[in-house]
C-alpha cells in the first residue's frame, strides 16, 4: 500500500504557482520523498526527491515539513504541458520498489 | 534514441495467443522493471531485475514471464491472458535496484487489449 495520501485533484491558472501537498505521517528516518508525474498515456517522469532539506532542480521545488510528515511541490510557473497525475512517494534508500498511489491529477487551465 | 524504448506500442490478442512485449534501454543502467497499469488503479510493480537477475516477482501469474538477457534488454512473454489482464505495460530502468539517488526512468509503455 501506498504510504502516502494526495488530494485527488488540483487546478491550477498557467503561469501561477501550483502547490501539490503530500501526506506522509508515518515516514520512517531512511525513508526519501520522491515525486513523479504521469502526462496522459505516457510513462512517468521523475521530478525531484529528498530527505530532510529543501530541494530545488530546474522542474520544481520539494518543501519538506521539519518533522517530514508532510512535504509539498511546488512548479513555480505552471504551463498547460504540467497538466498530469502528480505522484508522492516514500522510498527507503536502499529499496528498489517505487509503490504508486493514485497521486493528484493537476489540470492547469489557460 | 530515447533513453527507454517499448515495442510494440499498442497490441490486441486473443486468449489463446502468445505474444512478447520488448523493452530497451539505452542509459547504461543495470536494473529493469516491468510494471502494470490498469484503468483507474495505480501502477503496480511486477518484476525488478538487477545485474540480469530477477530480484521481485510481485506475486505475477505464471501467464506473464519475463526474461532479461542483458542489462539492456526486458521482455515480458504472454500466454494465455485473459481479458482482466488489458493494461498500460510499464517498462523502467534505473543505474541500480538500490540506493538513494536511483531514479527510475520510464518507457511510453505498451497499451495491451486482450480479447
């Protein structure tokens, strides 16, 4: 079972900032966030991960609460191409499972 | 070349035919994974291999059998499927099966309609 909780969906004005959140009360002290994003009858894409410390890469920003129970991402200028299902992930760092949930699918309107 | 290629893309087959998905991978990586997608549902992890060795069986039924006969190559052999079986096949791959910075990169996936 997924070990994280999403809101279903999300929406989003293109070139404003679309904040996802992401439960994950029960993340363990080894275990990463990671999200994907899944553009319609595509495969996923990674988009970022991290630990315990903010990350920033050329996709988006990952803001991990202090106690890491919750975290958010944020694509600081949405596009009508970020319109997909948004997946958060909790992954032990030595796993070699990624375990899906049903993610939140964003839909940015024009 | 994109660095995860499937084929076929799209494939419809009868109950009784046997068909092989192929996935490749041109990234240099050493893991492969083959995951389903059903309408509505998450994905689910199948099959992981490492090094060329199957690491995860996730409880797959015997009609689905997967060989992996280098690092860069995975394939997924079907027989007798039945209708519930039609899906988005997912392939991945990653540098290894383990460790921290270990994204997996994904195929556009193969659409499966069994009749």
């Amino acid at each position: 079972d997924a070990k994280t909780t999403q809101p279903p969906s999300m929406d989003c004005a293109e070139g404003r900032a679309a904040n996802l959140p992401c439960n994950h009360s029960t993340i363990s002290g080894n275990e990463y966030v990671y999200w994907y994003r899944q553009i319609h009858s595509q495969g996923p894409q990674y988009i970022i991960h991290g630990l315990k410390n903010n990350e920033t890469n050329e996709m988006a920003s990952l803001i991990i609460t202090e106690d890491r129970k919750s975290s958010t991402l944020i694509l600081p200028h949405a596009t009508l191409r970020d319109t997909a299902v948004y997946y958060c992930i909790v992954r032990v760092a030595e796993g070699d499972k990624l375990i899906f949930g049903t993610g939140t699918r964003l839909q940015v309107f024009p | 070349e994109t660095g995860v290629t499937q084929t076929p893309r799209h494939l419809v087959m009868g109950m009784t035919n046997k068909k092989s998905l192929k996935c490749e991978q041109h990234l240099g990586h050493n893991a492969m994974y083959w995951y389903k997608q059903s309408a509505k549902k998450p994905l689910e992890l199948m099959f992981v291999y490492n090094f060329k060795e199957q690491t995860e069986n996730n409880s797959v039924p015997s009609r689905f059998s997967p060989e992996c006969p280098n690092s860069s190559h995975l394939f997924l052999h079907l027989h007798t499927l039945q209708p519930e079986d039609s899906a988005l096949y997912l392939c991945a791959s990653s540098h290894t099966a383990s460790g921290a910075y270990n994204e997996q990169f994904f195929g556009p996936g193969t659409r499966l309609t069994v009749l």
